[in-house]
C-alpha cells in the first residue's frame, strides 16, 4: 500500500488515537526508514528511545529467529532458563537483586507502584500507600500511570482517576518535604524527563530527594524506561549520579524493539510480590528473554555506554557552536549522551516539518523542544549532515 492509501484506510479501520506524523514506513534497516515510496530518512529518534542497536539488527534478526524454532510462549505457569539469564544480565548492569518482567513501559510502572504499596502493608505493616511523582512528568498511559503522570493532558475525562496520588513542582525541595505523609510509600521520578523535554534533575534536588526518602523511610523508584539501557552514556541514568533506588523500571531500549518492561528491585522489596500477588500472561515469554539478553550482550560487547559518552560529548560541542550562532532561535541546549534536547524560542513545529522535509525524523515535545533520541549506533557523519540541514533550517524558516 501507497502511504496516502494507508492514511485512508487507517481512518476506518483504527481508533484516532495518534496525531501521525505524515509519513508511513514500510522498512527500517539500521538508521535508516523507508516509506512505501521509496523516501528514506534518517532516524534520530529510533522509535522513541527503543531501537537502540538500530533497525534490523542482523544478530537481533537471528535470535528471534532461532528463539522462534525453540520456544516462543507458555505462559509463566512454567519455569524458563531464558528468563533466568536475562535476569541475571540486566541485574548485573545494576545494584538491585531481583527482577520481574512485563511488556511496557506503562505495565512496569504500574507494577512498580503496586510493589511499593504491597511491601509497606506486607513487609513493612505500614499504611504506606501515597505515591509522589513530579509536574512535567511522564509515567504511562494507564490508569494509575496517568494519574502518577504530572500533565494534565495526559488526564483529560478518564476521571475518576485512583486515589493516592501526589504531584509536587519539579525541583523543589520544600514542595516535596511538605507532601510526604505517614501514608507515604514511595518517590517516582525520571532522573531526566524525556516527554516533558529532556530536562534533567538538579543534582541539588537529587540529593534532598536522596536524604528524604532515606528519612521519612520511603522508597524511591526511578523510572529508567526512557533514560536507560545505555542512553545517558551509563547503563542507567541515576548511575551518574551514585544513586542506589529501591525500585527502578525498564521498557523501551530492552527489547529492541520487541515489546518487554522489566521492574529491578531489592531482594527485600521483592518480598512485597508474593506468589500470586502479581502476574501477566505475556510477560517475560522465552522469545523476548532471549532477545533482550541478546541486546545486553551487545551493548557490552560494542562498549555502546562509551561510544555513546563520546558522541554525546561531541554532539554536545556542536550544538553549543549552533546555539551561539542562533541565540535568537535557540534558547538551550540539554545533552546526556543521546539524549538530546534542542530547546527552541519559539514553536517548532515549521522547523520539525523542515527538517522533515530533508530526511531527517526527530520529535518535538512541549510545542519547543526538538527531541533526538537516536539509535546509539548513529554515526557522527549523520549526526553532522543533521546539524547543517538545523543550521540551514534556523537560517531560512522565519520564526
Ligand atoms: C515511554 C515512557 C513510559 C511508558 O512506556 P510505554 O511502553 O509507552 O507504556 C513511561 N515512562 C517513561 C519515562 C517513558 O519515557
């Protein structure tokens, strides 16, 4: 099917739910989409922080393959050796010592939130219960995950929404002290918010969060869904920073592209989950273990956290170079390895569709912020052909 073909059958057969961009893709190899035309783009984006390792990966292709011609799914009425050695991998890129996997980034916030609940009251014999999250937050799409989410629109006429729930402002401590309670279980924040606009925590603000929690004996989970798997330049983004979490989530970059979530924890937390407490049918199933433990290999074997570091640092020069050449365009530049945010003084959304219209397919988040979450494969000679065709674009598209 041609694209516009697709764009009106799409509008009988599927809920509206997405603003598209206008584009479909029929092929992705490494960084690289191809629309059902024939048009190819490069990818800065690399399907929202998920095909880290780039599109096709040939000994991704294989081990779906080969997973596929040995066991697929069960269901977790069963043991499976894939889901130990994914366990055992993902662990081992961390402080925490048990593991339980899901299919989104959503379901594993959702999770993690009942973990927090369910250990106060089982472990603990506390009526612990209240999650605080922050303003600009992203958490998911569920009804819990929504509710922990602090953007309105994220909300809008799914009320009511569940109890328990608490945003305070980002970043400021005071806010913070003052929302925690006898009823509270848990702290969830990104340690730099991805759809609110790359914008990172302060560091200062880190440590009162850090201090608090250990206090008021709260937990704190550490939403790693979009900063993890290698994106920042470490494994995981609270790792810059010393931070040891009781709780911490994955999703996107894990599988590659195949759906899988994951929640970290203390052995002791874990106890919050026992048999029966918890569950999915399709979490976890053989061929996605196999397949994100194969991606874990990867990454260490390609030192991706140190290719990413430096390209990151790199990228991060240039962009200043660009800033300071269009300090009437651009308000800030935010780089953490490759994750990027290009910060812009006005609306962006004519310079996204001219950037677009050169082949070059990134988000913009928050109306201003240009978002690049690239492959961590990228290449510097791509990265470079993107900030000329920027500079270009910030030059000729009037504001
Ligand atoms: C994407 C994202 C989620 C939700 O993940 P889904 O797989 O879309 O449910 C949650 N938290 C953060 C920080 C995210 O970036």
């Amino acid at each position: 099917m041609q694209t516009q073909e697709i764009k009106a059958a799409e509008a009988q057969t599927l809920c509206p739910t997405y603003g598209r961009y206008p584009l479909a893709i029929a092929k992705a190899q490494g960084t690289k989409l191809i629309t059902p035309e024939g048009q190819t783009y490069i990818d800065l984006l690399a399907g929202i922080a998920v095909c880290n390792l780039g599109h096709s990966h040939p000994e991704i292709v294989e081990v779906i393959t080969s997973q596929a011609h040995k066991l697929i799914h069960v269901s977790n009425l069963f043991y499976q050796e894939e889901q130990i050695h994914l366990a055992r991998k993902l662990l081992s890129t961390s402080h925490l010592q048990r593991a339980f996997f899901c299919n989104s980034g959503a379901e594993a916030n959702e999770g993690a939130i009942k973990l927090a609940r369910r250990y106060m009251r089982e472990v603990r014999n506390e009526d612990r219960f209240e999650i605080i999250t922050l303003s600009g937050s992203f958490h998911g799409r569920t009804l819990a995950t929504l509710t922990a989410t602090g953007q309105d629109k994220i909300k809008t006429h799914f009320g009511p929404l569940p109890e328990g729930f608490i945003t305070v402002p980002f970043g400021d401590p005071a806010a913070l002290e003052n929302a925690i309670t006898a009823h509270t279980a848990a702290v969830m924040v990104e340690m730099i918010q991805g759809e609110g606009g790359v914008i990172p925590l302060p560091k200062a603000y880190v440590q009162t969060l850090v201090d608090l929690c250990a206090q008021h004996k709260i937990l704190l989970i550490i939403d790693e869904i979009q900063t993890g798997m290698g994106r920042t330049g470490k494994f995981w983004a609270h790792q810059h920073l010393g931070l040891t979490p009781d709780i911490m989530t994955s999703a996107k970059g894990l599988g590659n592209g195949l759906p899988i979530g994951a929640i970290l924890c203390t052995e002791n937390i874990a106890k919050g989950f026992p048999p029966g407490s918890h569950g999915t049918t399709f979490g976890g199933n053989a061929l996605i273990c196999a397949v994100a433990a194969k991606v874990i290999d990867i990454m260490e074997r390609d030192n991706l956290c140190q290719r990413v570091t430096a390209m990151g640092k790199w990228l991060h020069q240039r962009l200043l170079e660009l800033h300071s050449k269009h300090p009437q365009r651009i308000a800030e530049i935010r780089v953490h390895g490759l994750m990027v945010g290009i910060e812009l003084t006005s609306p962006g959304a004519t310079i996204w569709q001219a950037l677009l219209n050169q082949g070059f397919i990134l988000n913009l988040t928050q109306d201003k912020v240009l978002r690049l979450l690239p492959p961590l494969i990228i290449t510097q000679e791509e990265l470079e052909n993107f900030i000329q065709a920027l500079d270009k674009v910030l030059s000729s598209v009037p504001a």
